[in-house]
C-alpha cells in the first residue's frame, strides 16, 4: 500500500525486541508490534538479525514471515549463514548491511565496491526470488557498483546527515550528496530507499528528494512511541490497582 506521498514507510521494530530481551519475558512482542505498524498505514517491517541476536531472533523472523502479508524487509549481513536463513525464510526483500559485533548499531555503509563475497551471496539470494537492497553510503561509486551486482535497489545511509544540526550547512551538503546519488541510482534503474537516525524532525527535508521511495525507519518511532503512550500506561495501571482492591 502506497502513502498518499507515494513513499513507502517500512517500520522497523528490532528495539521493541532489545525490551523483551532485556528482561527475557514474552512481552513486549515485535510480531504484535509488527501488527499494530500494519494496521496503521505502514507499507511493510523491517528487522535485523544479528549474528549475536541481540534483538530479534530466529523464531521472530519465522514468525514475522507468518504472519506479514505486506513487505517483510530483512536486513543482514552477507554471510553465509544469513544467506541461508533468507532463502528459508523468503521475504519480499533483504537489505545487506555491513556488521561490526562490536558497534552499537549498524555504522556505515555496506563496501559494496570493494566486497568480493557479497558478489556469491547477493548472486543466491537473487536466484532465489528475493529482491536485495544494499544499505550503502551515498557515493557513485557505491551506486555503480550495487546496480552491477544485480541489486534492485539501494538504501542511502542517513546516518551521517541526522548526526548534523537541522538545516546546518552539514546537512545541507549531505543532503546534496544523497540527492545526486539518488538521481545517479535512478537513472540505472535503481529503487532508492533511505534509513539511519530518521526522526520526525528531520524526515521532511529528506523526503524533498523526490527519487527516495522508501525509509525505513526503527529507533526515532519506536522511543515515540513511548511518550505518545505513557500518559495511557499509567491510566490503565492505576485502574488495574483499583480492580484489584475492589
Ligand atoms: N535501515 C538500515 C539498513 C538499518 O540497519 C537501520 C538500523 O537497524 C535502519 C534503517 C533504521 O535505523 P533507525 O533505527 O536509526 O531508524
């Protein structure tokens, strides 16, 4: 389903699962999570599994391809482990990202110019049906290199652009880059997303470059979420307690 803006939001929700597994309960569950995206406009989901599984694991992947109708981005790292867990799963895309076990959270762009492994892996999963997008920095170079390996799409890293002050002459000139970048990507057929750091704020700046047809975007949405529903929380705990001492 298109937005009325014609720019697909795939909601990514491995932090509803950095909660649950910061206490190993059940809740709060990423698949119920995934439902409640769906069901308000969001065009597809996005999760990471890490090779250290620190948020979402295999049994969410398995059961987000249960249960998604809409587009189930997986992002990965080109391994072969991955890979194979990608072809089981089958999601309407993978978006091959670079992965350092000891980053916070994915850093930069995948080095698809200079990787000689990700030409067998994007190769399979490519054979198998599945679209692949590669998370990249904005450079012609990346570009070029992604449309020669088959992909069908790039993600521009916005990391670097939501780091600098709003409307500050840094981040104007990132977004110069991703919009020529962009242009380049279009005209060689390329689907362009966009994701990293995303917030409210700074989204509407981005979305001026008209080719970005998609954003994923998790951590800005999912910390929203919190405060755009705490006020809630504290009603209906407070009329548990009263229920109880009824
Ligand atoms: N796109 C890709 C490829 C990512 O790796 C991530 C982070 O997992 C995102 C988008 C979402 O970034 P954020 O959580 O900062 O919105």
């Amino acid at each position: 389903m298109a937005t009325e803006i014609d720019v697909r939001l795939h909601v990514n929700i491995d932090h509803v699962a950095t909660l649950r597994n910061a206490r190993d309960t059940i809740y709060p569950d990423p698949i119920e999570a995934a439902r409640i995206c769906i069901a308000a406009g969001a065009d597809g989901i996005t999760a990471h599994l890490r090779e250290d599984r620190r948020h979402i694991r295999d049994a969410d992947v398995a059961a987000l391809r249960k249960e998604l109708t809409s587009t189930f981005n997986l992002e990965m790292a080109a391994t072969s482990e991955m890979v194979d867990i990608a072809i089981k799963t089958k999601p309407e895309v993978v978006t091959l990202v670079p992965e350092r076990r000891e980053e916070r959270t994915t850093e930069g762009g995948l080095d698809v110019a200079g990787g000689a492994v990700l030409r067998s892996q994007s190769k399979a999963l490519i054979g198998a049906g599945i679209k692949v997008s590669m998370f990249i920095e904005a450079s012609a170079e990346q570009v070029e290199a992604s449309a020669a390996l088959g992909a069908k799409q790039v993600e521009f890293h916005t990391g670097v652009y939501a780091h600098h002050a709003l409307g500050s002459d840094d981040a104007k000139r990132e977004l110069d880059r991703i919009q020529k970048a962009s242009t380049l990507a279009r005209s060689l057929g390329l689907e362009v997303a966009a994701g990293h750091g995303l917030t409210r704020e700074n989204v509407k700046a981005l979305v001026a470059i008209t080719e970005i047809e998609e954003l994923n975007i998790g951590h800005a949405m999912i910390a929203d979420a919190i405060f755009m529903s705490l006020r809630e929380s504290v009603l209906q705990m407070r009329s548990a307690i009263l229920a109880g001492r009824a």
